[in-house]
C-alpha cells in the first residue's frame, strides 16, 4: 500500500505532501495535516496521524533524527522501485513497556554516500482531466472525495 501510495501521490503532483527521497531508500511526509486528512485516510483507512506513525514503527521502519534525511522514515526492505521486496517486512506483536529503544546516531544510515536508487516501475501517469490531478492540498472534506472518484474509476475499470 505504501509503495502505491506513493507513486500515485507522486503523479497526481502532490509530492509537496508525501514524497521518496531523492536516494530513493527513504520517503518523508512534508504535510502531516495535509496528509491526514487527503491521503492517509484514502490509501490506509486511518485519519490519525500518530496512528499511522505507530503502525510505521511496529513494520519495523525507523525515522531519521538527523541531517538532510531528518524526519524521513526508512526500511532495509523499502526501496524505491522494489516493490518486491516489501514482502520481508513484517508487522512485530506489541511488547515490552510500550517504549522503542532508539539506535544510537552513529548507527543511523547515510543514504547520501550510497548508490541512489533508480525508478525501476514506470510512472503512474494520469491524465489532467483526472480527479487526482485537480485534488486540494489542503485538509478539507472535500478532498477526501477526489481519492473516491479514483477509487470508483478503478473499480468500473476492473470489471471492464
């Protein structure tokens, strides 16, 4: 679902609120608000923000602290156009006291000294004429019924 959400975000051109990285090996989310309430509550059913952070958290994703990747969220098995790999990810059980130890910084990666990940998967690419293209960036209700129409678009679509 991620992996989706984010190619489509990235064609309707909303990239200004959810986006990979450029290395392609993390994603941040630019907009919270903005992103709860037009995207999040269409791709993962959820409006709350921490919510959907704590479900990041026990798939095993670690958010950056630090330098230009601060705030961004990263997976050894989340990479851009390997969306194959998602597969390793694995939800953990809730346990211990409910805290997450953090990794010391000198163990946080830097994805700018490595190879940056190419686009492996074509664009999604929408036409302008596409409720997508047009939606808000901005939290109102009515941007939560531009992801509906993609939805009903997709569905007619399936049982052509």
């Amino acid at each position: 679902k991620l992996h989706r959400m984010l190619d489509e975000v990235r064609a309707a051109g909303l990239e200004s609120v959810v986006s990979w990285l450029e290395h392609g090996r993390a994603f941040r989310i630019h907009q919270p608000k903005v992103f709860a309430a037009t995207i999040m509550c269409r791709f993962f059913n959820q409006s709350k923000y921490t919510s959907f952070q704590r479900q990041l958290n026990l798939y095993g994703f670690s958010r950056c602290v630090r330098g230009p990747d601060g705030g961004a969220y990263h997976h050894p098995s989340f990479l851009r156009g390997k969306a194959a790999l998602a597969l390793n990810i694995i939800r953990t059980k809730i346990k211990g006291n409910g805290h997450k130890t953090m990794a010391p910084l000198e163990e946080q990666p830097d994805f700018h000294k490595m190879v940056p990940l190419k686009n492996e998967a074509p664009p999604v690419c929408l036409p302008k004429t596409h409720p997508l293209m047009a939606a808000p960036v901005s939290p109102t209700p009515s941007s939560r019924s531009s992801f509906s129409s993609l939805d009903e678009q997709r569905n007619e679509s399936t049982h052509l």
